[in-house]
C-alpha cells in the first residue's frame, strides 16, 4: 500500500475510519474500500464481523474465511422440534 500518511491525512480530514487490518496489521482507511463490497468484512459472528484491508480483500481471503466461519456456524447449530426433541 503506498502513500500511507497521505491516507491517513484523507481519512482523517474526511471523517473516514483509519485502524489496522486484523489480519496483516497494516493501517488503512474506509475510503479505501472501493470495489470490494462483503470481501472486506471478515465475519467473528452471526450479527457483525471486521474489516480487512484492500489488499486482502481484493486477494479474497475474506470470502475463504466467511465460507468456513459460516460452515463452523451451521455445524454448531441444533435442530430442535416442536415437541422439544434435537433432530
């Protein structure tokens, strides 16, 4: 990623966020987010997950590791019938 510092600066004066990526450690801004639509969220639960860089995201990782996470999801579920009995 070049020109961090003058990211940081955009990101700053625009109101945009600016934290490092969970999985590399690099800083990188929202504006940053171009093009990458839900292969930059790494998902850490049902309801909400965190966001990667764009070089991570544009590499596809993300989409690797949701499949698994909501394999592990659907592996921990237990099926209950009306009657209170696991399926």
């Amino acid at each position: 990623m070049k020109f961090r510092k003058l990211n940081q600066a955009f990101a700053y004066a625009f109101g945009f966020f600016w934290k490092p990526c969970p999985l590399c450690n690099q800083e990188f801004g929202g504006h940053e987010w171009r093009d990458t639509s839900d292969r930059g969220i790494i998902y850490t639960s049902a309801s909400g997950g965190k966001g990667i860089c764009p070089d991570w995201a544009k590499s596809g990782v993300a989409l690797e590791i949701n499949r698994n996470f909501q394999a592990g999801l659907r592996q921990k579920l237990v099926w209950v019938d009306k009657k209170g009995e696991q399926k």
